[in-house]
C-alpha cells in the first residue's frame, strides 16, 4: 500500500496499492450510513500490511481500479462492510494529485464520448457538440492532432448518416477507441 485517504469531497476512501511485479491499482470505497464502520475497517486493514484484495475490478482514467470486499490481512479477512463501529475515526486526507494537461484532454475526450455514446447517436445535441468540440480543442492543444480531428469529425459523421448508422457508429468507433488506447499509452508513462 502506498497511500491511504479520505477524499471529504467525494465522500470516498481512496487507496494506492501495488503488486509485487510492480503494477498500482486505485481502491476506492464510499461512505454509505447502513455501514458507518466500513471505511475505518477498510483503512485499518489497508494499513496493517494488506495482502490480498477481493472486490470489483474496473478500468477508469487509464489505471485499475478496485471496489473493495474484503482484505486479507497477516490476521485474517476483513469485510469492511460488516465492520463494527460508527466510522468515528479522524481518516488523513487523501493526497489530490493534479492531472496533467495531456491526461486531462484525454479524460475529457472519454467522457465525452461515452455521454454522446449515452445518450445516442441518431442526434447529436448541441451541448453534446460543444463538449465533443471542446474535447477536441484541448487534445489538439497537448499535441494530439489526429485525436482532436476524429472528434471534430463525429458530429459530420452523424449529420451526414443515413437511416442505417453504419458511418455516425464507425466515426464514433474509430475515436473511441483511439482515445481509449492513447489513455492506455499515457497511463504505462506515468507511476
């Protein structure tokens, strides 16, 4: 474990954890009343030499990220969510770590996407334009050209489209998944 905090923000505790081959993971866990003791259990477990994690394994902003069941200790398992207490404990603040502009762009692009992916690609509305559009200027200002031109080449896609969808889904692909893989990339560069 790297780093354990409490995020008051978001109401989450938030986690670095490391493998042995080196590889991190996020751990992040939310503050829900039915388990008040969950993320004082959680950090306590974390903290006293955690060696297995069980839970939800999900990939987001290009790193793994893990919604906890229970921990494996050198005392043995924790359920977090099955923990005593009334959540009492004072949690050190989670260290905010400021994304870089490239990363930034590229979180940005992936959400947009994904919410013109949400909701439908039929009909672009015109906020859904200005984001994709906004996602495309940033990412042209990192220096990620061919990215920013695939967004700005969605909306074209769509309004040009016939009844079957095949080329607004194609444009929509094609950036999607550069996007995705340029996060993958701009993920393995930084620690």
């Amino acid at each position: 474990m790297e780093h354990v905090g409490y995020d008051p923000a978001e109401q989450q505790l938030a986690a670095v954890v490391r493998d042995e081959a080196g590889n991190h993971a996020r751990v992040r866990s939310g503050y829900r009343p039915e388990c008040p003791g969950a993320l004082d259990a959680l950090a306590d477990a974390l903290e006293s030499g955690a060696t297995h994690i069980s839970g939800s394994v999900h990939r987001s902003g290009g790193s793994v990220r893990i919604d906890p069941i229970a921990v494996l200790t050198p005392t043995g398992v924790t359920v977090p969510d099955l923990a005593a207490g009334e959540g009492s404990s004072a949690l050190e603040a989670v260290v905010r770590q400021s994304s870089d502009p490239l990363t930034a762009a590229l979180d940005e692009a992936t959400a947009a996407l994904a919410s013109v992916a949400h909701s439908g690609l039929r009909n672009l509305t015109d906020p859904a334009r200005a984001r994709l559009d906004d996602a495309a200027t940033a990412l042209s200002r990192t220096g990620l050209a061919r990215a920013a031109t695939l967004l700005r080449a969605l909306p074209r896609a769509v309004d040009k489209d016939g009844e079957d969808g095949r080329a607004r889904s194609a444009a929509w692909l094609e950036a999607q998944l550069h996007v995705l893989v340029s996060s993958e990339l701009r993920a393995l560069e930084t620690p």
